[in-house]
C-alpha cells in the first residue's frame, strides 16, 4: 500500500476549526487507501510566543533550554491531531521527535538530522493507523530534545517520507503553491505549476521561506517528490483535483527550458552589511577576518574585497541581521587589534533580492537587464553576487519590495 507523508504549517494547525479540516483531509486518503504519516508544525504564533517567554528573561537564553522550550509547539499539535482524527472513527497515534527517534546531532536550534528509525511507524502503519510525529525536532545521542531551525518542520516531513521510502511527500500550506514571487509582496505573483529542484533550491536559501531549505536538499537528495499545495481548501475536494492543484518540485532538467528566462524573484529582507577598511593586503587576510566569524557560528553571506591601492584594502560581508551585533563585537575584538586594520563601519538594515531561473544558461543579458530596472527605479546596488542560475544584489532595506515588484514586472512574470 502507498505511503504518503502530509505536512501540515502553523496557519493550517491554527486553530482546533483548521485542525478538524487537517483531519478531514487525512482521513479522506486514508479512505481512499493510502498509508498516511503526518507531519504537523506547532499552531501560528505558538513557536515565537513561547521563545518570546525565554527572551523576557534573559536576551541570549541557554540553546538547549530553548530547544526544550521550543520544541512544545509541536507536542500540542500532535495531540491535537490525533484527537481530531480519532474523533472521525481513526485509528491515530501520535509521536515526539525522541519517541520514533529522529535523531539528530547536537547543534541546539539549528541540529541537522541523522537517522531516522522506521520500525515503529512501519509497524502502526501496518495496524491501519494514522501516524502523527512532530516536525520540527529531534533527540541527540544523549537524549537532549533539538530543534531543527525556524521552518524546520517541512524537513522533518521531507526527511520522514525519505526513510519510509514514501511515494510523495505532500507540504501543504497557506498558499495554494510555490509563485514566482511572495504573493504577499507581489499581487500579480503567478502559481508555478513546476519548479525544478535546483531553482527551489535556490530560492529557499534566498529567503522564499515556503519550504526550509534543508527540506529542499533532502528531497534532492532522496529524489523524494514533493508538492506544495494548500491546506484552505475545502478538505474533501476529490483527490485527483487535489494532486495536481499545486507545485511540483520536478527532478527533470528541461522542463522549465521552455519558459521565460528567469522563474522566480527570491528576497531576504534582514541582512547586514559590515566593512573593514585600511585592511593590509596579504596572504592570509580574509581568513584573518573570517576565522574569528566563523568561530563565533555567523554564516557569512556576500563577501568583496576591493582593489589594493597602497597596499591596503576595503573587506566587506554580510551576515544575518541577527548576528550583527555579534559579528561587530568580534571585528572590534579580533581583527581591528590583530590585523591593524582602519575603521569598521556597518549597516544592519539591507535587504538582498534575487532573480532566479535555469533559464539564465541559455540566455545573455539577465545582469544587464536587472540591473537597468533597478537603476530605472532610483535603486543603488550595493553588492553583487552571481551563481550559474541567479543573481542577488544587495540593497537598502526600504526599497526592497519597490525592487520585487520592478523585477517582476521586467521579467514579465505575471505572463503564463
Ligand atoms: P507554513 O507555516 O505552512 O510552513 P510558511 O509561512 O513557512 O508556511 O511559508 C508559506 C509562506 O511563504 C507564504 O504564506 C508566503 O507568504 C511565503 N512565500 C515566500 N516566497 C514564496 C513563494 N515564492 N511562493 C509562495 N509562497 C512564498
Ligand atoms: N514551529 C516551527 C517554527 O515556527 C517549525 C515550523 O513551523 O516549521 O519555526
Ligand atoms: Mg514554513
């Protein structure tokens, strides 16, 4: 009998009205013959509220006491949902992360998955039962519950359709699909009925948060396919309606080849940006600056380092907005005094947008024309960075959704 994994985000789980919907859903294929595995996220608002709680008492909480902490959201909605389908006449069972387990290394908040046991979900499967694990978390080697990062609930069900050899793994959301842009941003957006993996790739490490990009690299990985598709539809529309209603990540390289030259416009609006100037250029520096860094667990994003004159240079990166006070603290420790390098001066309010498309392999002038648009708009670029299928600029904040829609509009995106 074919397996298919469901997951369920947190405006799906809102409310125990949406929770009943989920469970219509689900009941609905497993009526029509299916073996269904669930994988819920903790109700909307739930994950911030309760890590809300941890920062009223201290700014930078303890990573293992924010992961027991944070990892209650999906504990609740389990529950929840095992109730609302048992309520439906359903044999359902619910299970935490440390109970299947998943297990995962210790990296509290961001921890990466590293096995995932099978036998008690195959056997409940088996039973006839509906099998309902929490998203979003696991258990290291020595029991501690870990979180897997903000969004980490569609890897977990990306992850668990993998290791029970899943036929599909079904992310259903609230909106009915992957656009080309946020359609909260751009009302014009169109619904993709297919994106390739490396574009989804691309686009969920750009920003586009509709799918964590782990999940992405797990389906690439596992060649699992994956859908992304609503969860506010009416639940017991027929099936065959409901499968092909949303995106499809495809696996196949040409299918896109056809379409305009960029497929979508990703954004991530909290960046920042920070430059050492007067750095000595020498072998050796951009390790100098980066160690220190990379040490302190900042991911480091952009990177220039201009032209020497007189021996001396400007080194600029960016980070996470979060990571920017961090990141400055440890330039003004490290690299100012060791390095003897000028002024650090930074800017935490940048934005980076993204144009992303395998179209761009066969196509000259994507640069160029993205480019003129921003500079049309009175846009000023900051950084530029370029791989074989995007291209990201970096740019201040408040003309982030201004740059979006312009892009769109030049790309033509809201054309089938
Ligand atoms: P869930 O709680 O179901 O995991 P998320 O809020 O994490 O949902 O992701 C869905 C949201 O992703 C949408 O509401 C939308 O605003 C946003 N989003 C960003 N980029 C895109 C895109 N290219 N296509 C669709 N949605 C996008
Ligand atoms: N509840 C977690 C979060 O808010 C995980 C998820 O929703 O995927 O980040
Ligand atoms: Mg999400």
């Amino acid at each position: 009998m074919a397996l298919i994994v469901h997951k369920y985000g947190g405006t799906s789980m809102g409310s125990t009205d949406r929770i009943k919907n989920v469970a219509k859903r689900v009941a609905k294929w497993h009526d029509a013959g299916y073996q269904i595995v669930v994988v819920p996220s903790a109700m909307s608002g739930e994950t911030n509220r309760i890590i809300g709680l941890a920062k009223e008492i201290m700014a930078d909480p303890d990573p293992r006491e924010l992961d027991m902490i944070a990892s209650t959201g999906e504990q609740v909605s389990v529950g929840l949902l095992a109730i609302a389908l048992q309520a439906l006449g359903k044999k359902a069972v619910s299970y935490a992360g440390w109970q299947v387990p998943i297990k995962t290394d210790s990296s509290y908040t961001k921890a990466r998955i590293a096995s995932i046991d099978d036998v008690k979900v195959s056997a409940d499967l088996a039973e006839g039962k509906i099998v309902i694990i929490t998203g979003f978390q696991g258990v290291d080697e020595l029991g501690n519950i870990t979180t897997l990062g903000r969004g980490g609930s569609d890897t977990s069900a990306v992850a668990i359709a993998a290791a029970l050899k899943a036929q599909e793994c079904l992310i259903y959301t609230d909106v009915d699909g992957v656009y080309t842009t946020d359609p909260r941003v751009v009302s014009e957006a169109r619904k993709l009925n297919t994106v390739t993996f490396e574009e989804m790739l691309e686009m969920a490490s750009l920003g586009s948060k509709v799918l964590q990009i782990r999940s992405v690299e797990f389906a690439g990985n596992y060649r699992m396919p994956t859908r992304v598709l609503s969860s506010l539809t009416d639940p017991l529309m027929p099936l065959a309606e409901e499968i092909v209603s949303g995106t499809l990540i495809s696996f196949e390289e040409d299918t896109n080849m056809e379409q305009a030259t960029i497929t979508g416009i990703a954004f991530n609006r909290d960046e920042a940006k920070l430059t050492v100037f007067g750095v000595p250029d020498k072998p050796g520096i951009a390790y100098q600056i980066l160690g220190p860094i990379a040490d302190a667990n900042i991911e480091v994003d952009m990177i220039i380092q201009n032209q020497s004159v007189d021996g001396k240079t400007d080194f600029t990166f960016t980070v996470p907005r979060g990571d920017y006070n961090k990141a400055m603290d440890v330039l003004n420790a490290s690299v100012k005094e060791h390095i003897g390098a000028g002024n650090i001066i930074g800017d935490a309010k940048v934005s980076k947008v993204s144009v992303v498309g395998v179209g761009m392999r066969s196509h000259v002038g994507i640069a160029s024309q993205m480019f003129r648009t921003l500079s049309d708009e009175g846009i000023n670029i900051q950084m530029i960075s370029t791989s074989e299928i995007k291209i990201s600029v970096l740019i201040d904040e408040k003309y982030m959704e201004l740059a979006v829609r312009a892009l769109h509009k030049a790309f033509e995106l809201e054309a089938a």
